[in-house]
C-alpha cells in the first residue's frame, strides 16, 4: 500500500467523528441503498423522491445570534419531482456523552425545516455502548424526537463477495456491529470482511477509513480478526456455514503496518490526539471557507493541549465564519 508521492498520513485522516461523516457521506454517494435501508428500518418508510446531500451549513435571517448560522454533520433532501425539498433528515454522529446536544438537536431540526420549508427529521448514528444508552434514555424527553440508527438497523454483511463488491457497506456493518449485543462470532465475521474491504479500496481510503476501523473497534478484535485471516487465509460466513478464500493478503499487512503506526491509532496518547484535533479543526475550517490568518493557523498549528483543540474544533462547526477567528486568537 504505498503512499503517493508527497502524501502524509495527516493528510488523509481526521479525528473519528469526522471520518465516521465521510464514510456515511461516500455511501450516499456510491451505495445509497444502505443508508435507505438503514435509516427506513430505523423510522419507517422514506418519503418518496430523489435523495440529494446538502451543504451542513446554512443561515436562518429569521432567527439572530448564535441560532442565525446552523452547521450539521450531514444535510440530506428528498426532492420532488420539481426539484424542491419535499422532506430534510439532519444527520449526526454522535461519538460522546454531550448534554449540549439536547437543546441543539432540536434546534438544527427547526432551523433545517424553516430553511427548506419541508418537514425534518433528526438521524443519530453511535456507535458508543454508552453513548447509545444515554441517547436511548434522552429521547423521550425531545419533541420531535430523534430516530438513533443502531445495529439492528444496518446490515451486517460477512462474506467476502460483499467485502470487495460492497467495501463502504460492509466497513459500515462492522463499525457499527462491533460493539454492540450481536453474537460475537457474527460480529468478528463482519470484522474480518471489513478488513478484507479496506483492501478493496483506493489509497486514500483504506487511509482513512482504516484508521476509522483502528479507532472504532476494539483493538483486541481487530488484532484477532488480522490472525485468524492471516493463519487460515480463509473467512469463515457463519451464515451460510461455508468457508472462502482470501487471496492475495500482502495489501492487509500494509494496511495493518500503517494503522498501527498511525497518530490516530495512539489516539490515547496526548500528543497523538493532539495532531490529529489540530488536523480536523484545520480540516474543517477550510471546508466551511474560513481563511485564517497566518498567525491564526500558526496558533493552531502550535497548540498542544488536545483539550483547547477540541474547544476550538467545537467553535469551528458552531460559529459564524467570520466569528471565528477573533474567538480563536482570543481564547
């Protein structure tokens, strides 16, 4: 798996929440059927019309001060016939335990409804046991209430012919399933097969989403998962009780190589998260069109204390762009 040239792995990665996004994002993309079929098992039927992703981000005149500019995870559309929205879902990952986000879920819920004049609905995915359950006990506490994607909703796909037909699904049915009440032995099957996905990607995606897959699950699972792939070179599908080949597994050990010396991999460790949380807040300025100056990226860049770098990566997805940066210098 070589790197192209002048590529550092910085350069592909961003903290879990945002990749987690990406993942999500590429399957609307490249497989929408398993984000309709997730999301229609999880609330019920879709609207009919034509799905389409929207900018995360957009102002409601309407409304002043800090409700003016509302940034989502992802913003997806169901347009009529005539191209309007008929119906807005507000996407979020939720990837820890924040008691913030009572209030703002129902506030990006209103502001996208009033932005598109269509009815909305708020999706959560976690992957987080706890995070789920406390999503589980908030939710009948918010009007209109959220609908959470959890695992019984997304397909767990565990054989090889749909790790390399289907690689973003069958990642996603692992980073999901992985730590959730599924069997184990079905769970390290689909870890198996996302792991043999990833090598069915381009380089900058196995980057990415397998730094993703390292922070995600288990790495007591993910280091069983390269063994029992790199002992028997065979995935057992424990639904159809039969045995298939690998192959060629020369990707999987670069692929392993990379994660394990990956900052995101150390993610625990101070200095690693930090490169990483300067990274994304980087990332995500640059994505919202945030020019900072150079003594504003310098600050960044400088920063240390992965705690001031989430508090800034916090200011980058809430504030109005042109907030930013006199928040950042002063902070």
């Amino acid at each position: 798996m070589p790197s192209k040239p002048g590529m550092r792995p910085l350069d592909v990665l961003a903290s879990l929440h945002e990749s987690f996004v990406h993942l999500l994002g590429t399957l609307l993309c490249q497989d929408p059927q398993t984000l309709v079929a997730a999301i229609s098992r999880a609330r019920g039927a879709l609207p009919q019309g034509t799905l389409r992703r929207r900018p995360t981000s957009f102002e409601i005149p309407a409304l002043v001060r800090r409700a003016h500019l509302r940034v989502a995870d992802m913003l997806i559309t169901v347009d009529g016939d005539d191209g309007r929205a008929c119906f807005v879902f507000v996407v979020e990952f939720q990837d820890v335990v924040d008691q913030a986000k009572r209030w703002r879920w129902i506030e990006l819920s209103a502001a996208a409804a009033a932005e598109f004049q269509a009815q909305s609905q708020l999706l959560v995915f976690a992957i987080a046991p706890g995070v789920r359950r406390w999503i589980r006990g908030l939710l009948p506490q918010l009007e209109p209430s959220p609908v959470l994607v959890e695992a019984v909703h997304v397909d767990l796909l565990v054989g090889l012919e749909d790790a390399r037909r289907r690689p973003l699904a069958t990642i996603l049915g692992a980073l999901v399933h992985a730590r959730s009440e599924t069997p184990r032995k079905r769970r390290m099957a689909g870890i198996r097969a996302a792991l043999v996905a990833l090598t069915n990607l381009d380089d900058r995606l196995m980057r990415r989403y397998g730094v993703l897959v390292s922070m995600a699950i288990p790495g007591s699972m993910i280091e069983e998962a390269t063994s029992q792939l790199r002992e028997s070179g065979v995935v057992e599908d424990p639904e159809q009780g039969k045995l298939e080949v690998v192959g060629d597994m020369s990707e999987l050990g670069a692929l392993e190589g990379f994660v394990r010396t990956s900052y995101a991999f150390s993610l625990g460790e101070r200095e690693g998260r930090a490169e990483v949380l300067r990274a994304s807040v980087l990332d995500l300025l640059e994505v919202r069109g945030v020019a900072l100056t150079s003594e504003a990226r310098e600050r960044v860049l400088a920063c240390k204390q992965p705690d001031q770098l989430q508090r800034w990566y916090e200011l980058a997805k809430s504030q109005a762009p042109q907030a930013i940066e006199a928040q950042l210098l002063s902070s």
